[in-house]
C-alpha cells in the first residue's frame, strides 16, 4: 500500500514555526502498528549579499595574484566557482591557477593573458549569487634596450658632438606600466683632427752643370707636410734647365739613341690608333642606346587626359585653347632619370624602377588616338612601382596637362601647389604634370640621429622631363626657423630609390639645381628637376622646437552613457589638419575647443595628457592614472599620423548633458597648453565651423592666364624694365627689397631674367588672395620712367 499526504509550508509553520521539523508515517492494522524512521525538513536559503568580495588589483608581470571570496550564508552551504571575463576558470585545464578551500582564487604567476574582470559565483539548490567583478590589470614596467654604438662626430674638423640612443622596448611599457627613468639619448663632446695641407719648403740651390749640360735644383712637401688627411703639394719637386757653358760641349748621340727615339714614336702612334678606335665604338654604342620620347606622355601613360572645357563668355582669363594633338609628335633625347652632380653614367632603362624594358632601337611616340600598342605600354606602364605609390583618384592628388603658358597644381587644404611659370616648358612641348601628397608610411624616408621630418612628403613629376626655368614647389612646415637651433636639409629621392640630401638651407650656392625661400610656416623650393621632396631637420640644440596642433573632437550625437573625448597631436601643416578633419567625419567627431599650438622641444621629454575637475555628481572619468603619455620618439621622428590619446567619461544618468572640467597638455619640462571645457554636449556646436575647409582658389588645375595674378602683358612689361641694370638703383634689386627678398640676390642674378623668378615668388607665395595694387605701387615706387605702365587696378586686371 502507498500513502501521501500534502502539507503546506504555511499549515507547518502555524504548529512549528520557521524550526526545523519532522515528519514520520504510522501504520497499524489489528495485528498491530509499526512506525517509519523520522524524516528532518530543513529550510533551504541562500543569501544576497557576500562576506567578502573580491577587489581590483594592479600587478606587475609574474607576480602572484590572490583574489579572496566568501559566499553568503545559505542552507545548504554554497558551492564556489570564478568566472575570467565570464568564461569559468578551471583550474584542471590551467595549472597556473587553483582554488583554495576557503574559495580564494590564486594565481600562481601573473601573465598578461590575465588582465580581465573576475567575478565569484555561489550557488546552492535555492539561488546563484554573483560578487562585484573585480578588474585585474598585469602591467609591464618598461626596461632600456642596450645603447648603441657613439654616432660619428657632427664635426668634420675641430670640437663636435656624436651620441648613442636606447629605446625604451626591453619590454615596452603596456597597460599603464612605469615608463623607463632616464634619458634615451646621450651626448657627448668629441673632436676632430682638422686636415692640413701639404705646402712645398723654399727651393734648394741650384746644382753644379753636369755632362749633359743641365743642373737642377729641389724642394720637398715639408712646410707643413700633409697630414689627418690633407691636401698633397701641387707641382713638381724637381726642377732641371740647362746650363750650356764654354766648358760644356754637345756630342752626337749615338746608335743607341736613335734605336730609343724611333721606339718612342712607335709606341705614341699605336695610342693614337687605338684612342681612335675606342671613339668609335663609344659613338656607334650611343646611337644605338639613345631614344626618342615624345614630351612627358611616355612617363604619365598610367594617367587618364584631363579634359579642357571650353570657357565661359565671362570669364576672358581662362585659357580655351585646344592643341591639335592628333599628328603633332614633339620628341627629346637622353635618360629620364636627371643628372644630378655633373656628368655620371647613362642611365639605363632597364635599371630604374619608372620604366619596364622598351628594347632596343628608336621609340617615337604620337599623339594620336588609342591604339592596342599604346593600351599594352600603357597598361605596361601603370603596374611599375613607382606610379602604384601615387594615389590616384583621391583627395591627395591632382594633375594637368600644361604647355609653355604655364600654370599652377594645388592639393585643396594642404597649403601644397606647385607653380609653373611661363616659358617653363619649352615651346612645342606638352606635359602632363602630377602632384601628389604621400602618407609618411607609405614612403620609407631614412632619419638619421637627431632628424624629424617637418613638411609633408611631395611628389611632382614625372621625373626626366625638360624644364627651361625653375618650377616653385609650395608646402607647409611645421619648425620653428632658426639657423643656431636647426641644421634644415631638403631631401629629394633618386630613381633608383635612395633619398639624398640635395640642398642644405642656409648654404645654397646660386648656380645650383635647387633654392629653398623659408618662412614662417611654409617653403617655397625652386627646382628645375621634378621628383619626390620633403624638407628634413636636425636639432643643434635642446632648443630646436617643432610647432604641434592640438586638437579636441568627441562624439556630435551621444546615445550611450559613455562619452570619448579625443585629443589628437599633430603637425602644425594644413595636409596633417585635413587628414584628422576628414577622419573626424568619417567617425562621427566634431570640435569641441578651439586649437592650440604646443612648441614641443628636442629635450628627449615626452608628452603628457591629463584631465581634472570632472564633476563627480555627474560624470566619472574612467582613467586608472593619473595621466597618459606619448612618447618623445613618436612625436619627435615627425612619421606617424593621427597621434592621439582618448579620455572615457561616463554619464550617472542619460539626462546629463552639461559637462566642464580641464585637460591639460604639456612635455615634461617644456611648454604646456590648458583647455577649459564647458559646453552641452548635445547642443553645443560653437567651434564645429572654426575647421570649416574651403576651396582654396578653386579647381586644382589651372592652365595659361587664369593661374597667374598678374597678366602676362604686364608681367612682360615688367620684366623688360627692371632686367636691365640702372645707374639708380631702379631695377630688380630695389624691387627685391621692397617685397623682402633681398637675401636671395644672388640667386636671383645668376638667373637669365631675375625679375621673372621675383615675380615667379611673389605669385607663389600670394596666390589667390594676393593684393595686386600693393605690387603694383611698389614697381611703381621704383622711379622708371615708364612705371605709370605697371600702375594697375583689380577691375583692370
């Protein structure tokens, strides 16, 4: 037989209350009754809240890690386990851990694989409790690298400097980890003997007249002689003249004699013969590796024709002609990589990197349309390595083709263009010119110790096309100029792909290929041979400064309760600005304070980011330092982009808006710059037109006239009055001071028209928001005869 009966919890604790009870069934029957063992009920429970709760630890690599936990009184007691980053630690599978019989989780040797949040679980048959995750952080103190060898001494004669660096990388410091103590780079004074010239002593007296009716006397290398790598004398150490005297009698020469002369002339008439051979041969091998290339198209195939609109009735400037290109062939001879430094070997197509093999013969290109050839060379063309480094279709490049009118390429927001002035390129001959702004890590630029790039990485071309005059390539620069402070070099890459120093501001030769006019914030390079520029500086001293924007964007629309404020620090160029602006939309980000300009210093510091006076009723800063930090090297080697560091706020409810506190950025014992920040962050949008990008001029390709502020006539006329030296001073050097530029007089004499290159510079520097009347009244002010000429206004130009 089988029995049940139902009580209710409620029925028992009216009889027993909240005790434990039992319970006991009793069978009888009329032989008798008979009981069963008492089975104890118990109230099962587990409570809320732990004894104890892990908390958040920071520690060190390999260090051991206890986390305790003691659960929540219960009925039955509960069972324990942890959970890393919500996956159940299992101490079976990872030796490194274990759980102790009081519940404490250990691990034994920190690793970074450790860095995660660790929660406590208790459980039992009535509920599972959670504990308060505790976050633990494994970071690593950074360690010194070896140093490196000492650098050679600065000096090439007398006291220098040379230094030896080390990287803070023997580990890296990561997740807040201490920063190496110590200066990464050490100097150290050195000095070089400085070479000597050899210099002859005083001749000897002349000797006694020998047999063969000479004497001669001598002088050694001796006063000084030559040493740490000096000169050696020029000329000979032995002079011989003849002394014929009374006593000295002429004898005939004997048969020995003649056998030495006939000898003589044997041996000069076979050099003659075989000089004369080796010409021809040198002259049949030229015939046969010179080509023909019609103007710059073989060099830009791998680029689309822009195509010339025809112009507006009211707008005369712009140029509407339209070159018959379809039988016209203009052709140039030589290597398309320039030479630099005198003459060099020919450059052979085979080996550079612009071009794949043509073979052999003559190759004469015509404008005329597309063929099947002309799509092979040209796809041909396009797979060669240095046109797959031009971005083409973007933002950061634009092209034209140009004639002998001349024009102007711009890169609109990067304060990049690039000037061609008239008769530049030759009559006859048509280009197509690019213009292209490279991301520092797309081009591998060498630096070499205490070097940081300061301007943009620029590319014009193609390389190898003939120019007349010099081109103005314009860019930005983020240095603070001084020639005691900086040692400034303008870089340019070869064809075959090494970068070389070709011009070291401050000394320029006037005959050279290259000139440089630095200002303030930007460089204007004069250069007749197209190719690949940045402008590289070398700190002489800790005062050599870089000028760094800082900039402050956060989200435009916040829908959860964290809130990123973004602090970028960058180069102080228009291309450095445009590129974080154009991310900053991509990201949804607008501006939240208006910048500032950081001069940060050659002082082996780095940059420090910190944020303070957040209102802790309203907002929590979820930083664990105190401060964040950029390294020195990052900022100073000038190559990386987008440098920022992101401060995390988070809201106490989603109806907090209104948010002010201060951060502050400053190199350690350096310069410093503090922002106040007050604003609503979801009304807010006061500084968001302060980086508003405008169109600079218009289209980026300008042709003929419509590329230049002073007409062509004018410009003529200019030109023709002032080349001309004058007894009065009233000629291009008078002008050259009125606008400032008298530093560059040399340069601009060894030019064939001085005034054109003054005039080329002036349009450089003022294009398109340049005041015409204030160039004019200067000319004016010159005191030529004809200078009411030049006397324009804007309407009349």
């Amino acid at each position: 037989m089988e029995v049940r009966i139902n009580v209710s919890r409620q029925q028992v604790e009216k009889v027993f209350g909240l005790e434990e009870y039992w319970c006991q069934c009793v069978a009888w029957s009329s032989s008798g009754t008979t009981k069963s063992q008492k089975a104890y009920i118990r109230i099962a429970y587990l409570r809320k809240n732990f004894e104890q709760e892990p908390l958040a630890k920071e520690v060190s690599l390999e260090q051991g890690i206890v986390l305790p936990c003691r659960p929540p009184e219960g009925i039955p007691p509960a069972e324990v386990e942890w959970l890393r980053n919500e996956d159940l630690v299992d101490p079976s599978v990872d030796p490194n851990v274990y759980i102790t019989r009081e519940h404490s989780l250990v691990v034994r040797q920190a690793r970074l694989a450790d860095t995660a949040n660790y929660t406590c679980v208790a459980k039992n048959i009535v509920a599972r409790r959670r504990s308060a995750s505790a976050a633990v952080i494994v970071y690593v103190n950074g360690g010194w690298s070896t140093w490196t060898e000492w650098s050679v001494c600065s000096a090439s004669c007398g006291r220098g400097w040379q230094k030896r660096s080390r990287s803070c990388t023997n580990p890296a410091p990561l997740n807040g980890g201490a920063f190496c103590e110590g200066q990464n780079v050490q100097k150290t004074a050195c000095a070089t003997l400085c070479p000597v010239d050899g210099s002859w002593s005083p001749w000897s007296k002349w000797s006694a007249c020998g047999l063969d009716c000479t004497h001669w006397r001598s002088r050694e290398c001796s006063d000084p002689a030559p040493r740490n790598g000096g000169e050696e004398c020029q000329g000979a150490d032995l002079d011989t003249r003849n002394c014929t005297t009374d006593l000295c009698v002429h004898t005939a020469s004997g048969p020995e004699d003649v056998a030495l002369y006939v000898g003589l002339i044997a041996v000069a008439v076979c050099l003659v013969l075989l000089l004369l051979v080796l010409i021809l041969v040198y002259c049949r091998k030229k015939e046969g590796l010179d080509s023909d290339v019609a103007d710059s198209s073989i060099l830009t195939s791998g680029f689309q024709p822009v195509s010339i609109k025809p112009s507006k009735a009211d707008n005369p400037h712009l140029l509407t002609i339209q070159p018959d290109l379809s039988t016209t062939t203009t052709t140039y001879q030589g290597s398309l990589c320039p030479r630099q430094d005198g003459p060099s070997p020919k450059f052979q197509l085979t080996n550079g990197h612009l071009l794949s093999p043509l073979g052999g013969g003559r190759h004469t290109l015509h404008h005329s349309s597309p063929t099947s050839e002309a799509e092979e060379f040209v796809s041909r063309l396009s797979t060669q390595n240095y046109f797959r480094s031009l971005p083409r279709g973007t933002s950061n490049m634009t092209y034209g083709t140009f004639n002998f009118l001349g024009g102007r390429l711009m890169i609109p927001n990067t304060g990049i263009s690039l000037l061609i002035p008239p008769d530049a390129i030759p009559r006859g001959k048509i280009y197509e010119i690019y213009l292209t702004l490279h991301k520092p890590e797309d081009v591998r630029l060498p630096l070499a110790g205490c070097q940081t790039l300061l301007s943009p990485i620029v590319s014009c071309g193609p390389p190898g096309v003939l120019l007349t005059r010099p081109v103005i390539l314009a860019m930005d620069h983020c240095g603070e100029p001084s020639p005691d402070s900086w040692s400034l070099r303008l870089k340019k890459q070869s064809c075959e792909g090494s970068w070389e120093d070709v011009l070291h501001l401050g000394e320029e030769a006037p005959s050279h290929l290259y000139y440089c006019q630095l200002e303030a914030s930007a460089c204007y390079v004069f250069t007749e041979q197209l190719g690949r520029f940045a402008l590289v500086g070398e700190a002489l001293s800790v005062a050599a400064a870089k000028r760094l924007k800082l900039l402050l964007f956060a989200p435009v629309a916040c829908t959860s309760l964290e809130y990123n404020i973004r602090v970028y620090c960058l180069h102080d160029t228009h291309d450095a600005l445009k590129e974080v602006v154009q991310l900053e939309k991509q990201l949804g980000g607008q501006l939240i304070q208006e910048p500032r300009v950081l001069h940060f210093k050659d002082s082996y510091h780095n940059l420090r980011l910190s944020i303070h006076d957040v209102p802790s009723s309203l907002w929590q800063s979820k930083l664990l330092v105190s401060y964040q930090e950029i390294p020195f090297y990052h900022i100073w080697n000038g190559t990386q982009q987008y440098l920022h560091c992101t401060f995390t706020l988070e809201r106490a409810s989603p109806s907090t808006s209104d948010l002010a506190c201060k951060l502050w950025v400053w190199q350690v014992e350096g310069d410093g710059q503090s922002f106040n920040i007050n604003f609503n962050i979801t009304k807010d949008t006061r500084f968001a037109e302060l980086l508003a990008l405008e169109s600079e001029g218009g289209v980026p390709a300008l042709v003929g006239p419509s590329a230049f502020k002073i007409p062509f006539l004018i410009r003529q006329k200019i030109i023709s009055s002032l080349d001309p030296p004058c007894n009065r001073g009233a000629d291009w050097r008078t002008l050259a001071q009125k606008l400032h530029l008298d530093s560059h007089l040399s340069f601009f004499a060894s030019k064939p028209s001085p005034t054109a290159m003054i005039l080329n510079l002036w349009e450089a520097r003022h294009f398109p928001n340049g005041n015409l009347s204030q160039l004019a009244a200067a000319v004016a002010g010159l005191g030529q005869p004809d200078a009411g000429l030049f006397t324009v206004s804007e309407a009349e130009c």
